[in-house]
C-alpha cells in the first residue's frame, strides 16, 4: 500500500491478520499511524462494507461507490491523526467521511447537470436573463454557506437526511444515535440556517 492505494476492494474477503483480529479500534488507527498495512485490512474487514454501502446508497452507482470507499481508506491510512477517538467511534467517522465525500460526488454531478440545463434556457428561450441565472448560484452558495456554518452533528444529520435522502431513522441508524437525538439536531440545524439565509436577505434590502 506503501506509495500507492490500497488493493483492497468491496466485496473482497480480507483475512484478519492474528495479531490485530482482537485489537479495539484505536488500537487499530494507532498501528496504522505506525504504517502496519494488517491494521488497515482488518479496519477495512470490520468496517469496509457499511462505508461502501452507504455510499452506493447516496450515490446509486457501484463503480462511484468504489472510488469514494477506497478514498475513505485512503485517508485514514495517510491520516490516522484526524480520528479522535474521545469524539466517537471508528465506524462512525468513516461513515461521516464516506457520506461527505459521496456528497460532494454528487454536488459536482448535479453542479453539471444544473449547468447543462441552465445553457439550454439561455439557448431555448430569451425571456431568461443573466440576473437570474447570478441570483439562483447566489442563492445556492449561500445555502451551502448555512449548511458549513452548522456543528459537525446538525450538519451531518442534515446531510444525510436531505442530501442523502435517508429517513430520520435510517440517520440514527447509520450514525447510532438515538432517533429523537437525530430529529433534535436536525431541527436546530434547519433553524440556524433559515436565521443565516433571513438575514442575508434583511442585507440585500437594506
């Protein structure tokens, strides 16, 4: 893996290696930082298949899929630091990266699609102006802008429930939490971002 990514792939059986086979997760990062490639695999082993999973849902393509889970371990072997295990568990930092990162997939595909059609009405029809095309980006950057502002918790929650498309059960599920936890930040999230969108708009008619 040294150099290079890693072989593993979804769907294949990775043999854990005995020394690690009963090792806790943090346990696992600290030797991956300490460049043990066995490490990785039995990560990859335990945790692998719900990272791949849960980007084909979001995403809806196997080969996409690949690239994000692969992405994901990747990082983790280049960056075992940025696990913090006071913060939560393993299995649910890969997952958070795996859903960013799916995302962030599909916002540059739906960033083209969005473009494609927006050159269509300006080549279709003449009554679509200029101003109108600068305030629909405007408006979608600052939405994104809210949506960064956010905690990591609301945030996430967030993401995986409108951008994902996931039901707020299947949230709690994947990031084990509790539901009402779930539906809690995600109503706080939905708050703070419509007093940032409300006061941009109070700027722009001042």
């Amino acid at each position: 893996m040294t150099g290079g990514r890693s072989e593993l792939r979804p769907g294949r059986t990775t043999e854990a290696a005995p020394a690690f086979a009963e090792s806790a997760d943090a346990a696992l990062v600290v030797s991956i930082a300490r460049w043990q490639e066995t490490a990785l695999a039995e990560v990859y082993r335990r945790h692998g298949g719900s990272v791949y999973a849960l980007a084909r849902r979001v995403l809806g393509d196997e080969g996409l899929a690949e690239e994000v889970c692969q992405d994901v371990f990747l990082r983790l072997w280049e960056q075992p630091e940025r696990f913090e295990p006071g913060r939560g568990t393993l299995r649910s930092f890969l997952l958070v990266q795996a859903h960013r990162r799916a995302v962030d997939r599909l916002r540059q595909d739906t960033a083209r699609r969005d473009r494609q059609i927006r050159e269509a009405r300006l080549t279709a029809s003449t009554g679509y102006s200029l101003e109108e095309e600068v305030f629909e980006l405007t408006r979608a950057e600052r939405v994104k802008q809210a949506l960064a502002g956010l905690e990591d918790g609301e945030r996430v929650a967030i993401e995986l429930a409108y951008f994902g498309g996931h039901t707020y059960k299947d949230v709690a599920r994947i990031l084990g939490e509790p539901e009402g936890t779930v539906k809690s930040r995600i109503r706080a999230g939905l708050q703070r971002m419509n007093r940032s969108l409300a006061g941009w708009t109070e700027e722009e008619r001042s």
